[in-house]
C-alpha cells in the first residue's frame, strides 16, 4: 500500500492566522518531504526529514515551520504567511533518503492566503 | 548542475493510440534514477515508472514504458492505448547524488507536458 495521506485539503488563511498541515504514511518510510507548487509549474522542495532528523531546508522561510513528531507524521507549521504563499503543498515519503528510492505523494494541500 | 527538459508543454493523442512524451536530462553522474510521475488536475502526484541508469532494459509498468537511450540522455515516456483517464501533466524527474558523502537525493523535476486525450 503506497499511500500518503494529508489534511487539510483545502485551507484558506489570513495573513494573520496560525495553521498546520499534517501529513502521515503507514509504509514504514524513514524520509519524508515538503514540497510547494505553483500551477502549471514543478513542485519545488522545502524541506527534507530522514529517520525524524530535518537533513535538507531549502531556505525556506522562517513562517514555515516543519516538525517530524515520529517516524509516520509530518507537520508544516504556517504563520503570517504572504499571499504569494498560496500553493498546492504536497507531502512525500520514500524507504530511505537515496537516488534509488522511488518518492510517494500525497494528494496535496491546497492553501489560499488572503 | 543536473537538468531535464521537457520540451513539449503541451500534448493531443486521440484514445485508443499510442504517444510518446519526450524528457531529455543533463548529469555528469554515472549513477542516477529517473522518474515519471502523473498529476491530474486534482492535484496528486502519482509514481508511474522507475528506470535506473545501470539498468539493461527498458522499464514497462502495465501501459507505461520507458524508452531509456543513455548515449543521448533521453527517457521518453510511453503510453500505449491511451485513455481519458490519462489526460493530466506528466512530469520526468532525476534524482541527482553521486552515490557517495554528497548524495543528496534531491528529485530534479522537468517542466511538465499537459496531455489531453481525446475521444
């Protein structure tokens, strides 16, 4: 079963607000993934954890915050976000952190920010 | 630095045919791993077809294959008797890493090919 799964899926924000994404995989994957994407555009990276340990932080903002409380979840903590932040935010997880492992996503977070 | 290229932004195939998507990619590393990855409009990415650049032949999954030439540095994609279903972006990515210390096994994305299939 390759299944990532993601809540919200929509989420609409003031620039104001405080909100969590929340990610969860049940294959027993030891690194998961942050990625943005804009439409019509690739998915870009933000952040890496391996074995619950954040490896990569593709300088990303210090208005999100991610957070891997154990081996199966992944949090992304927003707060006072621009609306340029406005994005599709998809969660991946792969058995290790290597060119060999195949990435599996998950449906996505569609954010809005007013 | 490692790139792919897509060069086709956008794609028709009528159903029941066969289409090639054509992804090119640019690495000076001897090892490396080359994805396919599906996204509809409703937002997730879904693993296609996997092809590692040690590998002798060619990856097929179901409809899928990969038609890897390693001299030209290509790894089109192959959809036979294509479906409505498989209207969506297509996306070919790479992982980068030499293998060693400086793996870091960031996935490398192409720019997408929107295919519609029509009935």
């Amino acid at each position: 079963d390759t299944e990532v799964t993601q809540t919200p899926k929509h989420l609409v924000m003031g620039m104001t607000n405080k909100k969590s994404l929340k990610c969860e995989q049940h294959m027993g994957h030891r690194a998961m993934y942050w990625y943005k994407q804009k439409a019509k555009k690739p998915p870009e990276l933000m952040f890496v954890y391996s074995y619950e340990k954040l490896s990569i932080n593709e300088s990303v903002p210090s208005r999100f915050s991610p957070e891997c409380p154990n081996s199966s979840l992944l949090n992304l903590h927003l707060h006072a976000l621009q609306p340029e932040d406005s994005a599709l935010y998809l969660c991946a997880s792969s058995q290790e952190y290597s060119r060999w492992e195949t990435q599996y996503f998950g449906p996505g977070t569609r954010l809005l920010v007013l | 630095a490692q790139k792919i290229t897509q060069t086709q932004p956008g794609m028709f195939v009528q159903e029941k045919e066969a289409v090639t998507l054509d992804c090119t990619y640019d690495t000076s590393d001897q090892s490396y791993g080359l994805f396919w990855y599906k996204q509809p409009s409703s937002g997730e990415m879904i693993f296609l077809i996997y092809q590692g650049s040690y590998d002798e032949q060619n990856a097929t999954e179901g409809r899928y294959s990969l038609n890897f030439q390693k001299a030209r540095k290509s790894a089109n994609l192959v959809i036979s008797a294509s479906q409505l279903g498989d209207s969506a972006m297509y996306f070919c990515a790479m992982r980068e890493g030499d293998g060693g210390s400086s793996n870091t096994g960031k996935l490398i994305f192409g720019q997408g090919t929107t295919l519609q299939v029509k009935p």
